[in-house]
C-alpha cells in the first residue's frame, strides 16, 4: 500500500477529508519518530509497540573482497505486533 492509497483508505474509514487524514497520520509519525529519538516506547494496545534498539559498533567483511570493513554503532527501530494482532493474522483452523 503507497502513502496516497493510505490516506485514501483512512479518509474514507474516518470520514474526513484527505487532507485532513494526511496531516492526522503525519503527526503520529513524528511523534513516534520524536518519541524513539529520547529512547520512548510508543505503544497500542491491540496493534503493537514501537521501540529502539542499539547495535554496537563491530568489524564486517566486504563479501567481494573479505576485506574488514568498521560497522559504526547505531540505533534502529523496532516494531514488536501485539499478541491480539498476530491472532488475527494467524487464525486457528
């Protein structure tokens, strides 16, 4: 799903304009965005949690050459679905 069938799909589901919609969702990724910059956990109950996660600086190796090559250290984002959501995803038969 792209960006503007996003919007579209939350214009309708909401009932308001797509501009409004567009605004509504960029608000929530700046504020999860802003929220994992000061190491916050953002979470919903249902849905899932958003967290960071730090990787320490390490030695790689360059798959063409096997030369090491310094891996700086960094944060990453992570997403963690919720027991409710991987229920829906994964039905009993």
């Amino acid at each position: 799903m792209t960006k503007a069938e996003l919007i579209d799909a939350i214009a309708k589901q909401a009932d308001v304009s797509k501009a409004d919609a567009e605004k509504t969702v960029g608000a929530f990724f700046d504020i999860v965005v802003d929220a994992a910059k000061k190491g916050e956990k953002i979470a919903w109950p249902g849905f899932g949690s958003f967290s960071t996660s730090k990787s320490a600086a390490r030695t790689g190796r360059n798959p063409q050459t096997g030369a090491a090559v310094n891996i700086s250290a960094s944060t990453r984002m992570k997403f963690t679905s919720s027991s409710t959501l991987k229920a829906e995803l994964n039905p009993k038969k």
